[in-house]
C-alpha cells in the first residue's frame, strides 16, 4: 500500500465513507511476504512513499514474475524493474502487464497513470550518456513527477547548455549524468537554484577508468548544492529527485 492510498483511505474514514472496521482489514495486510527467494516489502510504500524496487540483474524471469505477481496481488502498479534484460522481458510478455525501455532495461510492471507534479530536468553530457539518463527520468515518471530532459549539452560545445536553459531555471531537482570528465555538473550546479544530482556515467576512454574520472572531477564540483550517486545510477539518481521535487507538496 502506499502513502496516497494511506491517505485516501483515511480520508474515507473521517469522511464517514468507510468504517474503523473495515480501514484495520485493509491496513492488516502482512509488512512482507516470504517467497523463498525473496521477502517482498509490501509496507515500502508506506514508509517511504513508493513501492519496492525490482532489482532485476541476477534474478531469473521467474522469479522477478513471482515477486511482480505477488506485489500486484497487494495493490502495487508503478512497479520498477531495473536492469532487466531484454530475453527477461521477452519470457513475461502475456504473463503480466509491463512497459519495457530496451535502452536503459527498465520494465515498468502493471503501469497506470497517475498525476505529475512539479518539475525535474534530467540532463546528459552526451548521446551515449541516455541509457543512464533515460533511467533517471523513466523511475522518476514512475513515481508520479514532471520531467523534461535535456539531452546533449556537455560543456564541448557549452552553447547547447546555455540555448537551453529555461526549464532549468523553474526545476525543483535537476539530474545531470555525464561520463569523461564528468564537468557539466559543475556547470549547471553554478546555474540553478535547486539541488543537481550528478550521475557520472562510465562513458570515455581507457582514463576514464569505466567513469571513476568523472565520479571524483564530480565529487570535488566547486559548485554548491551538488550531490553526487554512483556510477551509471540513473535509477537512485531519479529516486533522490523525486524524493527532492515532492517536498513541497501538499500533505507532506
């Protein structure tokens, strides 16, 4: 159950639309269920206003159907799949309702819509930082925010950044993933008025050491507010601004 099904159920309540009775049978439900292989959170969302994450790297598709099923059978939709293959996929199409991204293998299992609010910009060095990027802004969609990305502007050709600057301006988080040398976080860090959350990406060449060279150019940004995830982390990186980009809102 998560937090706005929380809320909403206890609105029914003091509304009078739904007993004391029958708001404990619904909230009665077991904090996790043990499969064997895995105990799925089923109180994730209420403690932390999402539902648990699917890590799919190393499960076989059997087992991320298992816990899928066993999440919807509790009331979850928005259920993220992360780092899932694209032969996964190919074995849970008919078995459970998904949308799958090939590019940053992501499943979004039992997807339904749901309002967005707010404003996060998700922004990439370069073309071959969108897999990491497209993760970010996807798990951040997810979980019901507005995001427009921005997608190469890397501080090559700065002109790019600087020609797209209006929905920075206006954004409660901004994600910035680059590889090489990791700069743009910097740059944008000194351009915004509200958290970047730097993503360095394991693109560049063999210095790059699969993306520790960007990881320390980013921890060390000389721009305030810059807070750093680890390497090709779209999906923490759009998790922490979503977390950002709904403190403001009503109910909170």
């Amino acid at each position: 159950m998560e937090k706005d099904a929380v809320r909403e159920l206890l609105e029914k309540v003091r509304e009078g639309r739904c007993s004391v009775e029958e708001a404990m049978l619904q909230m009665k439900r077991k904090p996790f269920e043990d499969l064997g292989y895995a105990k799925v959170d089923h109180h994730r969302g209420v403690r932390q206003g999402a539902c648990e994450v699917i890590f799919g790297q190393n499960k076989t598709p059997e087992e991320v159907e298992g816990i899928v099923k066993n999440m919807m059978e509790n009331g979850a939709s928005n259920i993220l799949v992360t780092r899932f293959s694209k032969e996964g996929a190919e074995y849970l199409r008919g078995r459970i309702p998904f949308d799958y991204y090939e590019r940053p293998r992501l499943a979004i299992a039992n997807p339904a819509e749901r309002q967005k609010v707010g404003s996060i910009v998700v922004a990439s060095g370069g073309t071959s930082d969108m897999p990491v990027c497209e993760e970010a802004a996807l798990t951040a969609e997810a979980m019901g925010n507005r995001v427009t990305r921005v997608y190469d502007v890397g501080v090559a050709g700065l002109h790019r950044l600087l020609s797209n600057l209006e929905p920075f301006l206006s954004a409660r988080a901004v994600v910035v993933a680059a590889g090489m040398e990791g700069a743009l976080a910097s740059v944008v860090g000194g351009l915004v008025d509200c958290p970047v959350i730097a993503v360095p990406t394991s693109v560049g060449y063999g210095a790059s050491f699969g993306g520790l060279s960007a990881l320390l150019s980013m921890l060390n940004s000389c721009a305030s507010g810059v807070s750093v995830v680890n390497i090709d982390n779209g999906f923490g990186a759009g998790y922490l601004a979503s977390m950002i980009n709904k403190m403001g809102e009503n109910g909170r």
